[in-house]
C-alpha cells in the first residue's frame, strides 16, 4: 500500500511507504492469545502478562512470575478494557459456541494450573480451592455432542492431554507415549495433538476421541510441533508449525508444513528454517493464513496455505512473535491480522495483499468412497476455471454429474453427494476444465 505526500522536491512527488505493522496500546507486553471470536466480530480479547511468565527453556517452559489474566475490547481492538483474572496467567480462552456465556480458562498459577469456568460471559469465574483439571493447561478445544466433549493441551508433563464431559470439573488422559503438547485441535473425525517430545514428537492423532492415538507422519518424523491447525474449509488439509530440539536449551526452526491426507503426510511449504509457534487460518476467506514465525515476524498466505511470503515491516528487530489471529473481518482489500509478541505487545496489521503465487499445478484427480452416495473429490487445477464432473458405471452410463462454476488454480476438495446410493461395483470419474479431462477409477465393495 502506498500513501502520497505532495511537496516541492524536483519533479514533485514522494512516495512513502506505509508501514504494515503498528503498535495497539492498553495490553500487557507478553503475549500468549488472541482470540477473535466469529459470532462476536467486533470482540478481540488478549491474554497477556506485565512481566515475562516464561522461562524460556526450549523444553519446559513455564515457571511461573505472576500473572495479568486477561482484557477484552468490544470495538475491534481499538481500545481494551481492564484485565481479568489478574493473578495468574491466562494461556487460552475459550467460548461454548451453543453457550456464548459460557466461558472456559486455560490459567497457571505459581504451583499448578488448570481451567476455571464463567457462566456470564467472562464477567465472574468459579474458583473452587485450586482450578479444574489441575496441570499447566495452555489450549483447550471442544466438539459438540450430547454431552460435548473438551480436550485440553497440557506442557510440564509427559502426560500432555486432557480430556472431559464437563467442562473440566473431572478430567482424564492418560497416553502411551511420553510427550508434552502445545496445542490441540478437533475436527468432525479426528483430533490432533502437537507433540513435543524426544522420542514422540511430530503429529498425533485419533479418531475416537482420544481414546487411543496413532502417528504415520512421513515428511514430519519427530520434530516439535508447536501448532496444529485443521482447516475448515478445505476436508483433509491439515497444518502445523514446528522446530527441532537440539538439546535441552537449545532448537533450530523447521517452518510450515502441509498435509492434504489428514495428517498421514507432510510436506514443507513455507519459512524453511524458521520456529513456527502459531498458525491461524482466516475464518471465512480460505485464501487466507497466517503463521507466528518468532523472531522472523509474521508470515502470511493469501493461496490457501500453499505458498508463504513474510510480512515484518513495522515489528521491532529481533522479538519473538509467538501467537497470531485472523479475525472475521472483509477481505475484499486484503486480510487485517493481529500478532502478539513476547516482550513487545499486540501489532495489528493494514490489510494485506499477497504477492507470492501458489506453485505450478498439473491437472489431477484422486476420489474416495466415504458412503455409497458420498465421494470425496481430491484434485489439483492447473488454470482457474469451471469444472464439470461426471460418474459413470462399468458399461458407460451416466450415473451422476456436477459443477462448480469457478475455482482458483491448485489443489481442492469436494465432497459430491450423490442423488442416491450406489450398488457395488466399478465406477469411472471424470473431471473436465479448460478444454481438458482426466479420469481415475473406484470400486465400491459389496
């Protein structure tokens, strides 16, 4: 973004360029949250400490000086109200989306940590003697059912999970392996577990709640994991943010990493060499992510998490930005994003634009039965285009056929309902777009 100033210099005019990064005033320096709730867009809250919580030792990481919980601002962070909570350190809130009143705290104290509830809308808390599920709790996550479930990431442990049925007055989550976890994260079919660990470290992940867990992560092996993010526009993308551990004190960057298969493989796709702590994905433009990339700044995509450029003007020199947030706001003149640092505040950006172009694609299918009337669609684009789907049986009928008006070039999902069940036996999909087709092959199993 350019902004003009007119004067008398030679020709006349000089261009300046504006800034991307600037300081919000009214919050702690060390930043752990921001939270941007979707239901409440003009709502920002930050959850922060005065004085650095944080030992900063690459394998346990919280002791603990004295905490300034948490401050919320309800005009789209322009001006913060006063902290909540003051008197410990608040690592996560999160809000019950049937229950915007509902309120949990991720908090540590000097000897524990845990969850403590509000049911006004982070107005009061419940405070029994110590809080909820005590351990240094940093993320918590919930999926919805009858009850719903909530998970938790616990650090300081080699039990690094947690999981409830009641908001955390009991909780449980023993695991098999040793490890600690700096984040969590549900989908409708899986949760995911960022590992930090030695030995298990990498992705893990599991389909019955966290019962039991599993990890084939090729193109990740062992490396810390920091952040794990599903995205929930596109079905089986999955990213995380990671580094590896080079002794107890110190690590090396690994940067960002993409799987497109639910977190079975991994490949890198952006800030080789950099220590990923948080990623986000925008709530409402799947174009857009964003990546916390310590002392590098602020990495962001506008291609769907594919390709990464950085963004640091106007961050100071040498701070680590350690967490970042996508608000729901219009991305129609670029994305606004938040970072906050250790040490340093909450940024907040202009809208950005990105400049960086996702990578030649070639033209691709893949297809996976989920139902006999429900196909996942996996595929790549090589141009944008309209696309034009068609599923015929073994002796060239038509069984089924679909479009999409308009897609970008790159990879994309789509889950095709059929309009109804099919009967077992060899199927051919075709996929037509720019004056070309590719066809692959399934077989649904009696």
């Amino acid at each position: 973004m350019w902004l003009w100033w007119w004067g008398v210099l030679g020709a006349g005019v000089v261009p300046v360029i504006a800034q991307t990064w600037s300081p919000v005033t009214g919050v702690e320096p060390f930043v752990h949250r921001i939270v941007c709730p979707v239901e409440r867009p003009e709502m920002v809250i930050v959850c922060a400490d005065s004085v650095p919580p944080v030992a900063e030792v690459w394998r346990s990481n919280i002791q603990f000086y004295g905490g300034h919980g948490f401050r919320i601002s309800t005009d789209s962070g322009q001006t913060f109200g006063q902290p909540r909570l003051v008197g410990v350190s608040v690592r996560d809130i999160f809000i019950l989306p049937d229950q915007p009143q509902t309120w949990l705290a991720a908090v540590a104290e000097f000897a524990t940590g845990g969850v403590v509830l509000s049911t006004d809308g982070g107005q009061t808390w419940q405070w029994t003697e110590r809080p909820r599920c005590q351990a240094y709790v940093v993320r918590i996550q919930m999926r919805s059912g009858t009850p719903p479930t909530f998970f938790a990431s616990v650090i300081n442990t080699n039990q690094g999970y947690r999981r409830s049925q009641d908001t955390f007055a009991t909780c449980s989550g023993d695991l098999s392996f040793p490890v600690q976890s700096r984040d969590i994260a549900v989908t409708d079919s899986a949760v995911f577990l960022a590992a930090d660990g030695y030995l298990a470290g990498g992705v893990w992940r599991s389909t019955d709640d966290g019962h039991t867990w599993q990890k084939d992560s090729l193109g990740l092996g062992n490396l810390r994991v920091w952040c794990v993010v599903p995205s929930r526009h596109q079905p089986g993308v999955v990213l995380c943010g990671a580094d590896s551990l080079l002794s107890e004190t110190q690590s090396v960057g690994r940067g960002i990493y993409r799987s497109e298969d639910g977190g079975k493989t991994w490949r890198l796709v952006g800030a080789p060499g950099v220590r990923i702590t948080a990623i986000a994905e925008h709530p409402l433009d799947p174009r857009y992510w964003i990546a916390a990339g310590d002392t590098t700044g602020v990495w962001v995509s506008g291609t769907y998490g594919e390709a990464w450029e950085l963004h640091a003007d106007g961050l100071p020199a040498g701070v680590p930005v350690r967490t970042v947030a996508l608000p729901p706001w219009d991305t129609r003149h670029g994305v606004i994003a938040f970072a906050g640092l250790t040490g340093a505040g909450l940024y907040r950006s202009r809208p950005i634009v990105t400049s960086v172009p996702m990578a030649p694609t070639t033209l691709s299918v893949a297809v996976r039965i989920l139902q006999s009337d429900q196909l996942l669609l996996m595929y790549s684009l090589s141009e944008s285009g309209a696309v034009q789907w068609e599923l015929v049986d073994v002796v060239g009928r038509q069984v089924a056929s679909h479009q999409v008006a308009w897609q970008p070039a790159g990879r994309h999902h789509l889950q095709w309902l059929l309009p109804h069940r099919l009967s077992p036996g060899w199927y051919a999909v075709r996929m037509k777009t720019a004056g070309r087709h590719v066809v692959t092959t399934v077989v649904l199993l009696p």
